[in-house]
C-alpha cells in the first residue's frame, strides 16, 4: 500500500526471507512504495499494482473529509479486486501475501493478509462506527487462510495497543502474531547523532511537518540528520548550521543513522515505531499526523505507558517539547526481527510454500 512508505518497509525483512530461502517472489506495489520496493529488493519481478487513492487530509476536519471518501474507497476496492483477479489469471502463484490490501486475495490459492490494524481507533463521537468497523474488517479478513500480525501477542506488551486486538471470537483463530517486524537492525555504533528527524507519511501532512520542522532545527544544538522519506530523489544538503539533509536512504544507512541517534523527532506511525523498538532508541518525541487517529491513539498509548512523549504539530516548539520528552523510559526490549521473521517463515508461510 502507498500511504506513506511503513506497509513497503515492513515487508522488506520478510520479501528478504522468501528470497533467502530461494523463493521467486512479485511484488505489486506503485508510486514511492514501487519505487523503494525496487530499490530494497532489486532480484523481485514488479508489477505496477495502483491501489486506493490517498483522501486529502487537511488536518482538523478530516473525520467528514474521509466519510465523503467512502464511495471512492468501495469503487477502488471494487477495481482492485478486478486487477487482482486478472494477474492471478496471468500467473501462477503457490501463496499471495496482501500487506492491507483487503481486495488482493484468491479463492484459489492460499492467501495471507498482514495488519495490525484489527480494530480501528476512531474519534469518540465516532464510536458506533468504530465497532461496526471491528466486524466489517472481520468479515473481509474471512476471505484469508491466515492474518499475520507483526506486533507482540495482546498479553505481552503489544506495541499497537487495542488496534492488534480483535473482538471477534471466529477471527483469533486464523490470527498469528509474529511479533515486530521492523525496517532496520540495531547496529553495534556510537550514539553520536544528537537529533534524528524522520519526516514521513501522506500528503499534504508530510509537507506541512516538513515547514514546520525546517523552521525550528537549525535552533537545535549539536548534531543533527534529517531523513525527508522522499525515495524518487536521491540528494544529500547541507544547512549552514551542519544539519545534514537525506532525501531518501536504503534501509541499511537508516539502520546505522537509528542506531547512532541519542533522540528522534518523528511521525508515530506504526512500521517507525517498529523501527524505534527493533534499534533500542530509549528517547524521542512523536508528532501524530493530524486526523490519522491510528497515530493519534499510538501517542496517547505510549504516553499512558510511560514510553514515550507526543505533541501535536499545531502546538510545536522543539525548545519546550524536547525537555519534556526526557521523562519518558522508551519502549521495553522485544525478541529481534530476524528472529521473529524466522519464525514467521517456518511456523506459517512454509506451510503454503
């Protein structure tokens, strides 16, 4: 899915598996998550997949915006089945693996779907409608052999919070949670970056943090890298101040750039929260996407939690925030990627295979 580059990252350590264990693997993706795709895992064969058009996301009003997104979520839904179903009439495949692609599964071949999005966390005056989306999801999750959820099981420590929970008895059973499935590795380096800033997500939100950001870290002391997650470009800047500007990089500079950070200012959205756990980063601040209420309730869990610290980009001063930030323990220490995507390998996906 291209709504940010967090499915196409996630997927890498498991499409790196596959490869490993001498599998021929396809990837459908488009625009950036294609592009890092073929990047990441240039030995894949690619097929240009569009998906659902991202709704405009203009912050504060966007509950109503999404709702008149509907009919345009079903339309593209109703053509990615379509697709989907005329590539699988053009290849033979042993096992399909859909990344929240609800619509990318066969009646034929064995498919798995992977979220850890099992129940969707709406405003409270949306409430009905968060339920009603509990046993919607159930119902189109029914449609696979098996759901991969890269988070820990409910009872230890689940880093997505009720989202991986289902409240739908008939669901748990096909569930398998194979814990996080993270981008990057923890590499054995010196924390000598100060502050790492990570700029990602959907537009126009990705942009707008981008402004607000730029403004306010040459203030910064120290150190500091900013990674902008734009993976069409491919440009290295330097501001007078020393800040050092990616425009994009592969997963392994990201992992020893993570490992290096003594801080991180970024977005909570899933796939880099994952990232911060996989690299044992203790220290950070999160800035919610306005109006993605999956990041919003993630910043509100971490803070419950005692993890981490969150500040909506309305509100933003790094001066006042940063310090505020230091309070917080980090996530607790979980079993590594490469362990749990082993894992992954024998106890499901060699089952199809």
């Amino acid at each position: 899915m291209n709504w940010g580059l967090g499915h196409a990252s996630r997927d890498v350590p498991i499409i790196r598996e596959l490869l490993h264990q001498r599998h021929e693997v396809t990837v459908g993706a488009s625009g950036n998550a294609l592009a890092f795709l073929k990047k990441e895992c240039p030995e894949c064969r690619f097929i240009q997949f569009e998906d659902y058009p991202i709704p405009h996301n203009n912050g504060r009003i966007f509950l109503p915006t999404y709702t008149a997104y509907i009919p345009t979520l079903i339309d593209a839904y109703l053509s990615e089945r379509k697709k989907a179903v005329k590539i699988f009439s053009q290849n033979t495949f042993d096992l399909i693996i859909s990344d929240s692609r609800s619509g990318v599964y066969s009646e034929k071949v064995p498919s798995i779907q992977i979220t850890h999005q099992l129940h969707q966390s709406l405003p409270l005056i949306a409430w009905p409608l968060e339920l009603l989306g509990v046993y919607i999801q159930a119902d189109a999750f029914s449609k696979f052999a098996r759901i991969v959820v890269p988070d820990n099981p409910p009872e230890r420590g689940a880093l997505a919070g009720k989202l991986s929970r289902s409240l739908v008895p008939a669901l748990r059973e096909q569930i398998y949670y194979c814990g996080i499935v993270a981008s990057v590795r923890k590499e054995p380096v010196k924390r000598d970056i100060d502050y790492l800033i990570v700029i990602s997500g959907m537009e126009p939100q990705r942009t707008a943090l981008e402004k607000i950001l730029m403004r306010q870290i040459p203030h910064l002391p120290g150190r500091k890298v900013v990674l902008l997650g734009k993976p069409a470009a491919d440009q290295i800047r330097t501001l007078e101040d020393g800040t050092v500007i990616y425009s994009f990089v592969s997963s392994e500079e990201k992992s020893l750039l993570i490992s290096r950070a003594r801080f991180i200012i970024c977005r909570s959205g899933y796939t880099t929260m994952m990232d911060i756990a996989e690299a044992g980063l203790k220290s950070g601040l999160f800035i919610p996407t306005p109006g993605q209420w999956e990041q919003e309730y993630l910043s509100r869990y971490y803070e419950d939690e005692g993890w981490f610290f969150s500040r909506s980009q309305y509100g933003l001063r790094l001066s006042r925030d940063i310090p505020l930030a230091a309070g917080f323990s980090g996530f607790p220490a979980m079993t590594t990627t490469e362990e749990n995507v082993r894992r992954l390998y024998r106890k499901v996906l060699s089952e199809y295979l």
